[in-house]
C-alpha cells in the first residue's frame, strides 16, 4: 500500500461506476494506489463485466444497491457525460467519497448542482481533471508559481489524436459534447489556471474534420489558444502540450503517449526565466495513480481538493461550452459560468 493509501486508513470499499476506458483507467489507479482488492463493485449496463485491476469486484448493474451499501466509502464516476450529474448528486447525498471524471457536467446548471450538492454533502468531491497531475504539466504549473516566469501574458496548448473508438456514446453531442467538451477541456482548464477569469471564446476550423482553433479572451488582458484535432491519421501517437510564455521567461511541456494516460515517456522542452535556462525534473509515473493518491489524501484529512478545486471545473466546462457554441456561429461568445436558474 502506497503512502496515500495508508494516511487515509480505511476509506471504506471503492465502487467504479462504468466499465468504458476510464473505468479501467480507474481501476488500473486504485491498485496503483494499493487499493485494487478494495474495489467492491463495478457497476455497469453492459452486463457482466470484470475489471483485471480489480479483481474483487462484484459486477452489478443496480446503483441504488451499491449507493445503499455502507461498507462503500469511495466512488469513482466513469459513466457517460450526460449522466454525471445524476449519479453524483445521488452519490454524495448517500454520504460517499466522489471522484467524478470530467467534464464535471454537461451543462453549467448541473455543474452548479452538484458543486451545491458536495457543499452539503460530507463525502469529498473531486473532479478528475487528471492532466493537471501530468509530470510535465505539472512542471510548468510550479514553475509559474514560483514566479520564474512573471506574469503569465499568453498560453497556447495542443491536444491531438486519431480518430476516436467507436463508442455508444461519445460520437453523440447531445451526450458526450462533443470534441471540444470532452477532449479540449483539459486545455480550456490549462489556460484558465495560468490566466485567470475567462470572457470570451472563439472557435473556427478551416474545413470539415480539420483541426479546431480556440482563442480564449482573459479579463487581465491574457491570451489562451488551443489547437484541437482528432483527425490524425490513425496509429498516429496522441500528443498534448502546453507553452506559457510570462513577462519574464517562457516554459513548454509535449507528452507524447496514450489518451488513458498509460506511463511513457514526457518531455518538458524549456522552462527559462529571462535568458536563464533551469533544469527540472519531471515525474513519468501514471498520472491517474498520482491522481487516486491526492484524493485519498483529501479523504484522510476532510479537506477540499485545493490542487483541481470544482470552481475550476465549471469554469473550465464554462469556456468549453462557449467554445462549441462560437464554433457553431462563427462569431465569439461570452463565457457564462453562472446558473440559468
């Protein structure tokens, strides 16, 4: 059992919620994190499934049961978007621990009521924003933090890959949101760390399937863009990066690897603060595990997820939703972070 594991004592048995790609990258992390007998439940309607990292599991397809079950402590929520609100409020209301994957929600209404439902609830919710635990990101991030970089002026971030997996689910908008929502989030989360309150997004492509360029408007002037494609040809190696450039240095990362987050190789290509040049060192190990550790080390000590806070996912669902809409139009749109209702 890793350290986090065992600070947190016994959080209680851990449900996976979601059998897809990211209920196995769950599971894979849970046992990473020494917690891989832990896992009580997979619940899925895909009918009986079992998950090679947790080989415990009891495969259910009835959450009312697993919510219900007292020796449940921990929830890991891996269903498709447009369910994440219901079964999260539901989890949190039945007193569990929530690491929900992002995007938070499919709308900024259920975003605010979930949030609303955590501020009540006495689980800790999380949401899996897991680049930000990304070695290299990571890097950059306390690089800027330390003031190495001044004040951050501009961020560019990329996020390619081939064509995405059939999926009953994902290639539907009205479910998923599409590329911009579920796969450009983690970027629009980037730039939102590093420049502040969002105001406006932009999106265009030059053709159909070409790749998507967003420019995000910040309200101290700063300037994000992101570059978006998932139409490299297949076999093509996803890759993401992120560039900050501050009023006095600039610090780049490319992680070149697998969209489950699978352990290979990173590269932080510069981090520099005026002409001087700093050597970092970056931590290659799986950031989903590093992810499950930090949220058990929440658990331990009841306090909030200060390292990927929810406010920053409904921010960072805020600039997404904004960025489909402009890419819709044509025309930039405000980015609104505050309830309808």
């Amino acid at each position: 059992m890793t350290d986090a594991a065992a600070s947190a004592g016994n959080p209680g048995t851990i449900a996976i919620i979601g059998a897809g790609s990211m209920g196995r990258a769950h599971a894979r992390a849970w046992a990473g994190a020494g917690l891989g007998d832990q896992v009580a439940y997979v619940c899925t309607t895909r009918g009986t499934t079992s998950l090679d990292d947790a080989p415990l599991a009891a495969s259910v397809s009835d959450l009312d049961a697993v919510l219900a079950d007292p020796a449940v402590g921990i929830v890991s929520v891996c269903t498709p978007t447009d369910t994440h609100a219901d079964i999260a409020i539901r989890a949190l209301q039945a007193g569990k621990h929530v690491l929900l994957e992002k995007p938070i929600a499919l709308t900024v209404d259920d975003a605010h009521l979930i949030r609303a439902q955590a501020a009540i609830s006495p689980g800790v919710l999380m949401v899996a924003h897991v680049v930000r635990f990304f070695g290299g990101y990571r890097a950059v991030r306390e690089a800027a933090e330390a003031g190495t970089l001044g004040a951050p002026l501009s961020v560019h971030a990329e996020r390619l890959s081939g064509p995405p997996k059939p999926s009953p689910w994902w290639h539907d908008e009205t479910r998923s949101g599409g590329v911009l929502v579920d796969f450009a989030i983690h970027d629009f989360d980037q730039l939102n760390l590093f420049l502040g309150e969002p105001v406006t997004a932009f999106s265009r492509r030059g053709r159909p399937g070409g790749p998507i360029e967003t420019t995000v408007d910040y309200a101290n002037g700063g300037l994000g863009h992101v570059v978006t494609s998932m139409g490299m040809p297949p076999g093509f190696s996803f890759s993401s990066s992120v560039e900050v450039l501050g009023a006095t240095g600039l610090a780049s990362h490319r992680f070149v690897g697998s969209l489950d987050g699978s352990p290979s190789p990173q590269r932080l290509e510069a981090v520099g603060a005026g002409t001087e040049s700093l050597a970092t060192t970056i931590d290659a190990g799986d950031p989903y595990v590093r992810q499950a550790e930090y949220f058990l080390d929440c658990i331990a000590t009841g306090s909030a997820p200060v390292w990927c806070p929810t406010d920053a996912a409904v921010t960072a669902l805020a600039v997404a939703l904004a960025a489909q809409e402009s890419l819709a139009t044509g025309r930039p749109v405000p980015v609104t972070r505050t309830p309808t209702a």
